[in-house]
C-alpha cells in the first residue's frame, strides 16, 4: 500500500501545478476591474478544472510515452517521465483509471462551472476546456502527437500561459 501511495505521488508530479495556478490566478485577478463581482466559487471551481485537465495530461503523458521513457537513462524532474509504469510501482490498468477518473472529474466540474457561472456563456467554458483537453491530451497521446512531431515545447508555452491565463480571466469575467 506504501508503495502504491509513493507510486501515485510521484506520478501526478505535484511540482508543475504551481505555474498554473499562479497564471490562472493572474488571469482571474485581471477580470474583476470590469466584472459585477468578484465569485469565489468560480474561481476554485475553474482551478479545480484545470488541476484536474493537467493531471489527466500528466498521467497520459506518462502512459503513452512509456516506450520512450524505458529507454530514457537521463530523466530528471521535468522531462523523461518520472518512471514510475517503467519501474512497475504502478500498473497500466492503475494509470489509465487514473486518466480516465480525472477526465470525468474535469468535465463533471466543468459542467458545475457552467451551472454556477451565471455571466459566462457556456460555450465559452465549454470551448476552454475542450482546447485545453486537446492540447493537454494531443501532447503525447494518440493520433496528435505533438511531442512526436516536435510540437510539445509550443503546446506547454501555450497551456502554461497564455491558455490558464485567459481560463482565469473568461471563467471570470465572462468575455
């Protein structure tokens, strides 16, 4: 059970969600210049949508880029993958629930980020979390791919800024 909890501790790379939750707070502290009022329940709901799209980009990262990461001798903290499905401490069947409990949490909260948000429109939630799904997930996964096609560097500079950026400021304010 120890080793189950290190494996999933290690996984989820708990050290990459600080930058966005810095950016998507920058974002959203933009917005209330020119919105009614600040909403707290927006603001931890949204975050809680992004914390939970890149955790599901994270473990599908680590999923697919598995054959890659076995012959990887030179990982570190921010490339390489973190081995854990590599070393065994964690089982595929284990990592995809995790993708898949994590994909469903982000939409079940996007969907309450919809219902609670009452001056968005809800395409254009709906549109953030779709482009971020895509982008976060098109990284590595299959039929995308960007890493493989030497896309991954623009795809994380455009997630990690300017994508959570505009999540904090539209699931804010709204346009």
């Amino acid at each position: 059970m120890k080793d189950k909890f290190i494996g999933w501790a290690k996984i989820i790379r708990l050290h990459f969600y600080p930058t966005t939750w810095i950016a998507y707070s920058l974002g959203a502290m933009a917005a209330p210049k020119r919105a009614h009022k600040w909403n707290h329940k927006v603001s931890w709901v949204g975050y809680l949508v992004l914390f939970l799209i890149e955790l599901s980009t994270i473990l599908a990262n680590e999923f697919c880029d598995y054959g890659t990461d076995r012959l990887n001798k030179d990982a570190g903290p921010f490339t390489g993958g973190t081995k854990v499905l590599v070393e065994g401490k964690l089982g595929f069947v284990e990592v995809k629930a995790g993708i898949l409990a994590s994909l469903i949490l982000a939409l079940g909260f996007g969907y309450l980020l919809i219902r609670i948000n009452e001056q968005v429109y809800s395409f254009s939630i709906l549109l953030l979390i779709i482009t971020g799904l895509f982008l976060g997930l098109g990284c590595a996964a299959p039929p995308l791919k960007f890493s493989y096609r030497g896309l991954g560097e623009i795809t994380v500079a455009i997630t990690y800024s300017p994508y959570v950026i505009l999540c904090g400021y539209i699931f804010q304010q709204g346009s």
